[in-house]
C-alpha cells in the first residue's frame, strides 16, 4: 500500500511536468501574421508527421496577392502550379531544448525553401517562426496565433 502511495505522490508532479511541456509544442492550429502588414495570411496545421518529426499544412488561405484559390507558380519540384491550400509547407521539425528546428519552411509566394526555427512564446499562445538561409541571422521572423 505504502509504496502504492509513494508511486501516485511521485507521478503526480510529473504530469503537471508533462502537461507544461505539451502546452509548449507547436503542434495545433495557427493563424500567420504576415510580417510586413501584420495582417492574418492564413490557418496552418502543424501535425506530428509518421516519423515523429513535425510537419505544417495550408488549411485556409485569408490573404493573397493572387485572390482566391492561389496557387504556388514558383514552387520547385511536385509542388508547382498546385493549391496553396492544403501544401505541406513545413516538415523535418524535430525539437531541440525550447525551440524546434531542423526542417524547412517554404514561402509559397516566392516559391523559397529557408531553414526554420519555431519557438513557442506567451505559454504556448503565439509562436516565433523564423526562416533562413544559412545562419538564423539572415532571415524573417513571424508570430503566429494559436486558434
């Protein structure tokens, strides 16, 4: 019974850990703010992809320069001429301490593939995403919403 006990006591603090550091993953739905005009741009879902690293999808498009329905006519590869809603755009993310890197980013407007670094600030309520080429010095910085 004692150790029964003992068992709960120390797996209580434990989920109040693990619930903290869940509050802290990217993973959930976001509003982008464009950087320039500070205006919404889109809903992305950022998932756990099946290699457990973290992925992004267009879920809705809110603002383009190409109206409704754009389409990403500067994409590289598979991805050309296709939706913008519902692209991938973000994969390979894994964690690394408080921030996730690791992956890539790609700005379907220039069709550009950048490194990227998310970090979720403000509890978990707003995320720091950062694109770059090379150093995390030479790049954009965005905040996303949580939804």
């Amino acid at each position: 019974m004692r150790n029964k006990l003992l068992a709960v006591l120390l797996t209580v603090p434990l989920l109040g850990f693990s619930t903290g550091v869940l509050a802290q993953s990217p993973v959930g739905t976001w509003t982008t703010i464009d950087d320039e005009t500070g205006r919404p741009k889109s809903v992305l879902e950022i998932y756990r992809a099946g290699d457990g690293s973290l992925a992004g999808r267009v879920n809705e498009v809110l603002q383009s320069e190409q109206g409704p329905d754009p389409v990403c006519d500067q994409c590289p590869g598979e991805r050309r001429d296709k939706p913008v809603e519902g692209m991938v755009i973000l994969w390979g993310i894994t964690r690394d301490g408080e921030v996730w890197d690791g992956g890539k980013i790609l700005d379907p407007a220039s069709g550009k593939v950048y490194s990227v670094r998310l970090k979720p600030i403000e509890d978990g309520s707003k995320l720091e995403v950062r694109g770059f080429i090379g150093f995390s010095l030479l790049g954009r910085t965005q905040t996303w919403v949580r939804r």
